[in-house]
C-alpha cells in the first residue's frame, strides 16, 4: 500500500481493528498491532476515537510479564443497542441485544392481517423494547427480518397477506425512528448467523416454517440475486398437478414440507386441529396418516436438498425444521434417501434455534453499523 496517505488508510485501518477487536477481545493495543501489522501509533489513534464514541471500553489489565501492565479493550457491551424483530404471517417478535449480541429482552404478539394494524404493533413492540434500555445508551439500529419477498429497494413483493403487498417497510419505520434500519429475509438472517457460527464458512440453509426458504451465503455475503429475493425455494414446482399454492401455481415445494401445511394435511386427515407436540407423539406410536406424511417430507426434502447441493456447492448444507426436530434419528434415516454419486452429503447439518433469524439480524445490522465486509465473531463469547 506504498505511497497511500494516513487519510486514505485511516478507514482501511479502523475496520482492521473493529474486526480484531470483534475476534480477540479482550486485547491489548501492542497485540492489535502486531496482529494487524500496523504501528502502535495508529492503533492507539484509532481505539481513542473509539473510546470517545463509547464503541470500546477497557476491559481488564493483563497479567505482567516483567514491565508495564496492558490495558486490554473489548467492544463496549453498553455502548449501544439493537431491535432485532422478526415479522411472519404468524407473528411478529422484538428481541433486545447489547453490542455483544447478548439478548436482554423480548417480546412478541399476533401478526394482523392488515398491513397498517401490524405496523402499529411494530411500532409498538420496538417503543416497548426502547424503554428497556439504559437512558443514556443509544439506539444504533433496527434489524428486521421478513418472512416473504422483499425486493432490494426494499418493497415487500410477497407476503401471506394483499395488504402488505408493495409496502416499503424500511421507509415506514424510518419516519418514526433516526437509526440506522435494515430489512432482511429471515432464511438469509438464519443462513447468516449460521455463517457466523461456522467460521463464516459458504452455506446454504432450508429453513420449513410457515414457508420454506433458502438462506445463501457465498464469500462471507449474502447472495441475493438481480432483484434481492434469490432463494425463494418454496416455490419452485415439484409436482406440476399437485396441491395449489397461494402463490398461483400448483405443486410448490412448501405444500409438501413447511410445518404448517403438514399439520394441515393430518388436521384434515384427522378431522381435527393437530399441533407440532400432537405429531410428535402420533410418530411415536407409528401413526399411519403421520408416517404417509413423513414419507412425502422425506421424498421432496431430499429433491431439494439434491438440487442445492448441486447447484451451489456449499461447505455446509443445513436444515432447520420443528417436523425434522420431532423425528428421533432424522439425520440417519434421510442420508439413505440421498442416493447422489454427484453430491457430497457429509457436512450435512440439523439445525434448531428460534433466535437465529433475531440474532443473524443482529450480526448484519453491526457489520453495517462498523462498516466491515462481514461480522466475525470471538469464539470465547
């Protein structure tokens, strides 16, 4: 980088030392440097600004090792804080973070159908989350994270409901709040925080809900695609005279494994309203309308499971079910079902966490807020 001036460094640097900071915290200025390759002088610069911004604190003091004692920084904890909400066709939920993505708080209520009623309860669900902060401590952002197609000028294309059909929910919470807002699909705020998880490695994610989405992250990014909703997996067709969708077509991939619509087909099987816990204990007892339904789950997870992996090739290919959750020895049963000579099916993962989609949020909302190519985590916290 010869013949660049400090100012034209200076931002290179600050993100180095962010991200440093991220990873190895608690360190010393002297490991920063060291680490980093740069001069004490300008570490030290750039931790004072830091500092004057509350993004850092001192953490402790090292143990001597014969001179002075080093003071050791970390990312403030309590130098601000994040709203991450998760919004469904179900629900919409508010989880407070520290900035060590710690959760402190949450909340959560019913999803309205109309579009204005539930902006009313986001509203109302972030004021709550406000006034659990520290007086003194800001808001440095709001992470939303969207179960639907939203495109990249940020308008919602696709939801259960018409009434939040080309809604800019970004611009209509900035109105109302001055921080920094981001809105994501929640399959890519799983995928990312997965990302995070795995030594930010490339992964693709399914994640079978109230729909069915494809989280993908290639080079510590998400991909998106031209428009912003690449991954709508949900609706690729896999039976092209089978079940109709909402979304105008027949046979979409979601009809067959996103929870809701299986514990809709034993409902109706059933004649009755049958819940997650009810399957898990009809599968337990070998129930024939669950095992029928188990079978299709199978037969279509492993035709998309198949068509990602050879498609994108990633390190990791995960999934993320409540149905795979209620299945003793899922993993073992379904690798038989995957027959590829093509596919490489040994970093195939099971995942179960409700918080991923808040906290992955959380993790795209501070890479923006610290401006760094991607959120990098310490493996001690």
């Amino acid at each position: 980088m010869k013949g660049l001036s400090n100012r034209t460094l200076r931002p290179l640097y600050r993100r180095k030392v962010i991200k440093t900071l991220l990873q190895y915290g608690p360190i010393s200025r002297t490991d920063i440097a060291a680490k980093l390759n740069i001069s004490k002088a300008t570490v030290s610069s750039i931790s004072e600004e830091l500092l004057k911004k509350n993004l850092i604190a001192e953490s402790s003091i090292a143990e001597s090792t014969g001179g002075r004692k080093a003071i050791l920084y970390d990312i403030n904890r309590n130098g601000g804080y994040i709203i991450s909400l998760e919004i469904t066709p179900t629900y919409i939920s508010g989880t407070l973070l520290d900035l060590h993505v710690n959760m402190i708080s949450d909340t959560c209520s019913e999803t309205n159908k109309e579009y204005s009623a539930s902006f009313n309860i986001i509203l109302e669900t972030i004021n709550s989350l406000i006034k659990e902060m520290p007086k003194e401590q800001p808001l440095i952002g709001i992470s939303i994270n969207f179960r639907g197609t939203v495109s990249k000028d940020n308008v919602i294309k696709y939801f259960d409901y018409d009434s939040w059909r080309s809604r800019n929910l970004l611009e209509d919470l900035s109105k109302h709040y001055s921080c920094l807002i981001n809105l994501n699909n929640e399959a890519n705020a799983r995928a990312y925080y997965n990302s995070v998880h795995l030594d930010n490695s490339d992964l693709t994610l399914i994640t079978m809900g109230t729909g069915v989405g494809l989280g993908i992250v290639e080079d510590n990014q998400i991909y998106l695609g031209y428009h912003g909703y690449a991954g709508e997996i949900g609706h690729i067709i896999v039976e092209p005279d089978g079940i109709p969708c909402p979304c105008g077509n027949n046979g979409c991939l979601e009809s067959y494994i996103s929870t809701i619509e299986i514990l809709k087909r034993l409902s109706t099987k059933k004649n009755k309203a049958i819940t997650i816990n009810d399957f898990k204990y009809l599968y337990s007892q070998n129930d024939i309308d669950v095992l029928e339904v188990v079978n299709d789950f199978y037969k279509y997870l492993a035709i998309a499971t198949n068509n990602v992996i050879n498609i994108f090739n990633p390190k990791y290919m995960i999934l993320s079910s409540e149905i795979i959750d209620s299945i003793p020895n899922f993993i073992e049963i379904f690798k038989q079902k995957l027959n590829s000579k093509v596919s490489d099916y040994e970093r195939l993962i099971i995942f179960s966490n409700n918080r991923s989609g808040a906290i992955g949020g959380a993790y795209l909302l501070l890479r923006d807020f610290f401006d760094i190519e991607f959120y990098i985590k310490n493996g001690n916290k």
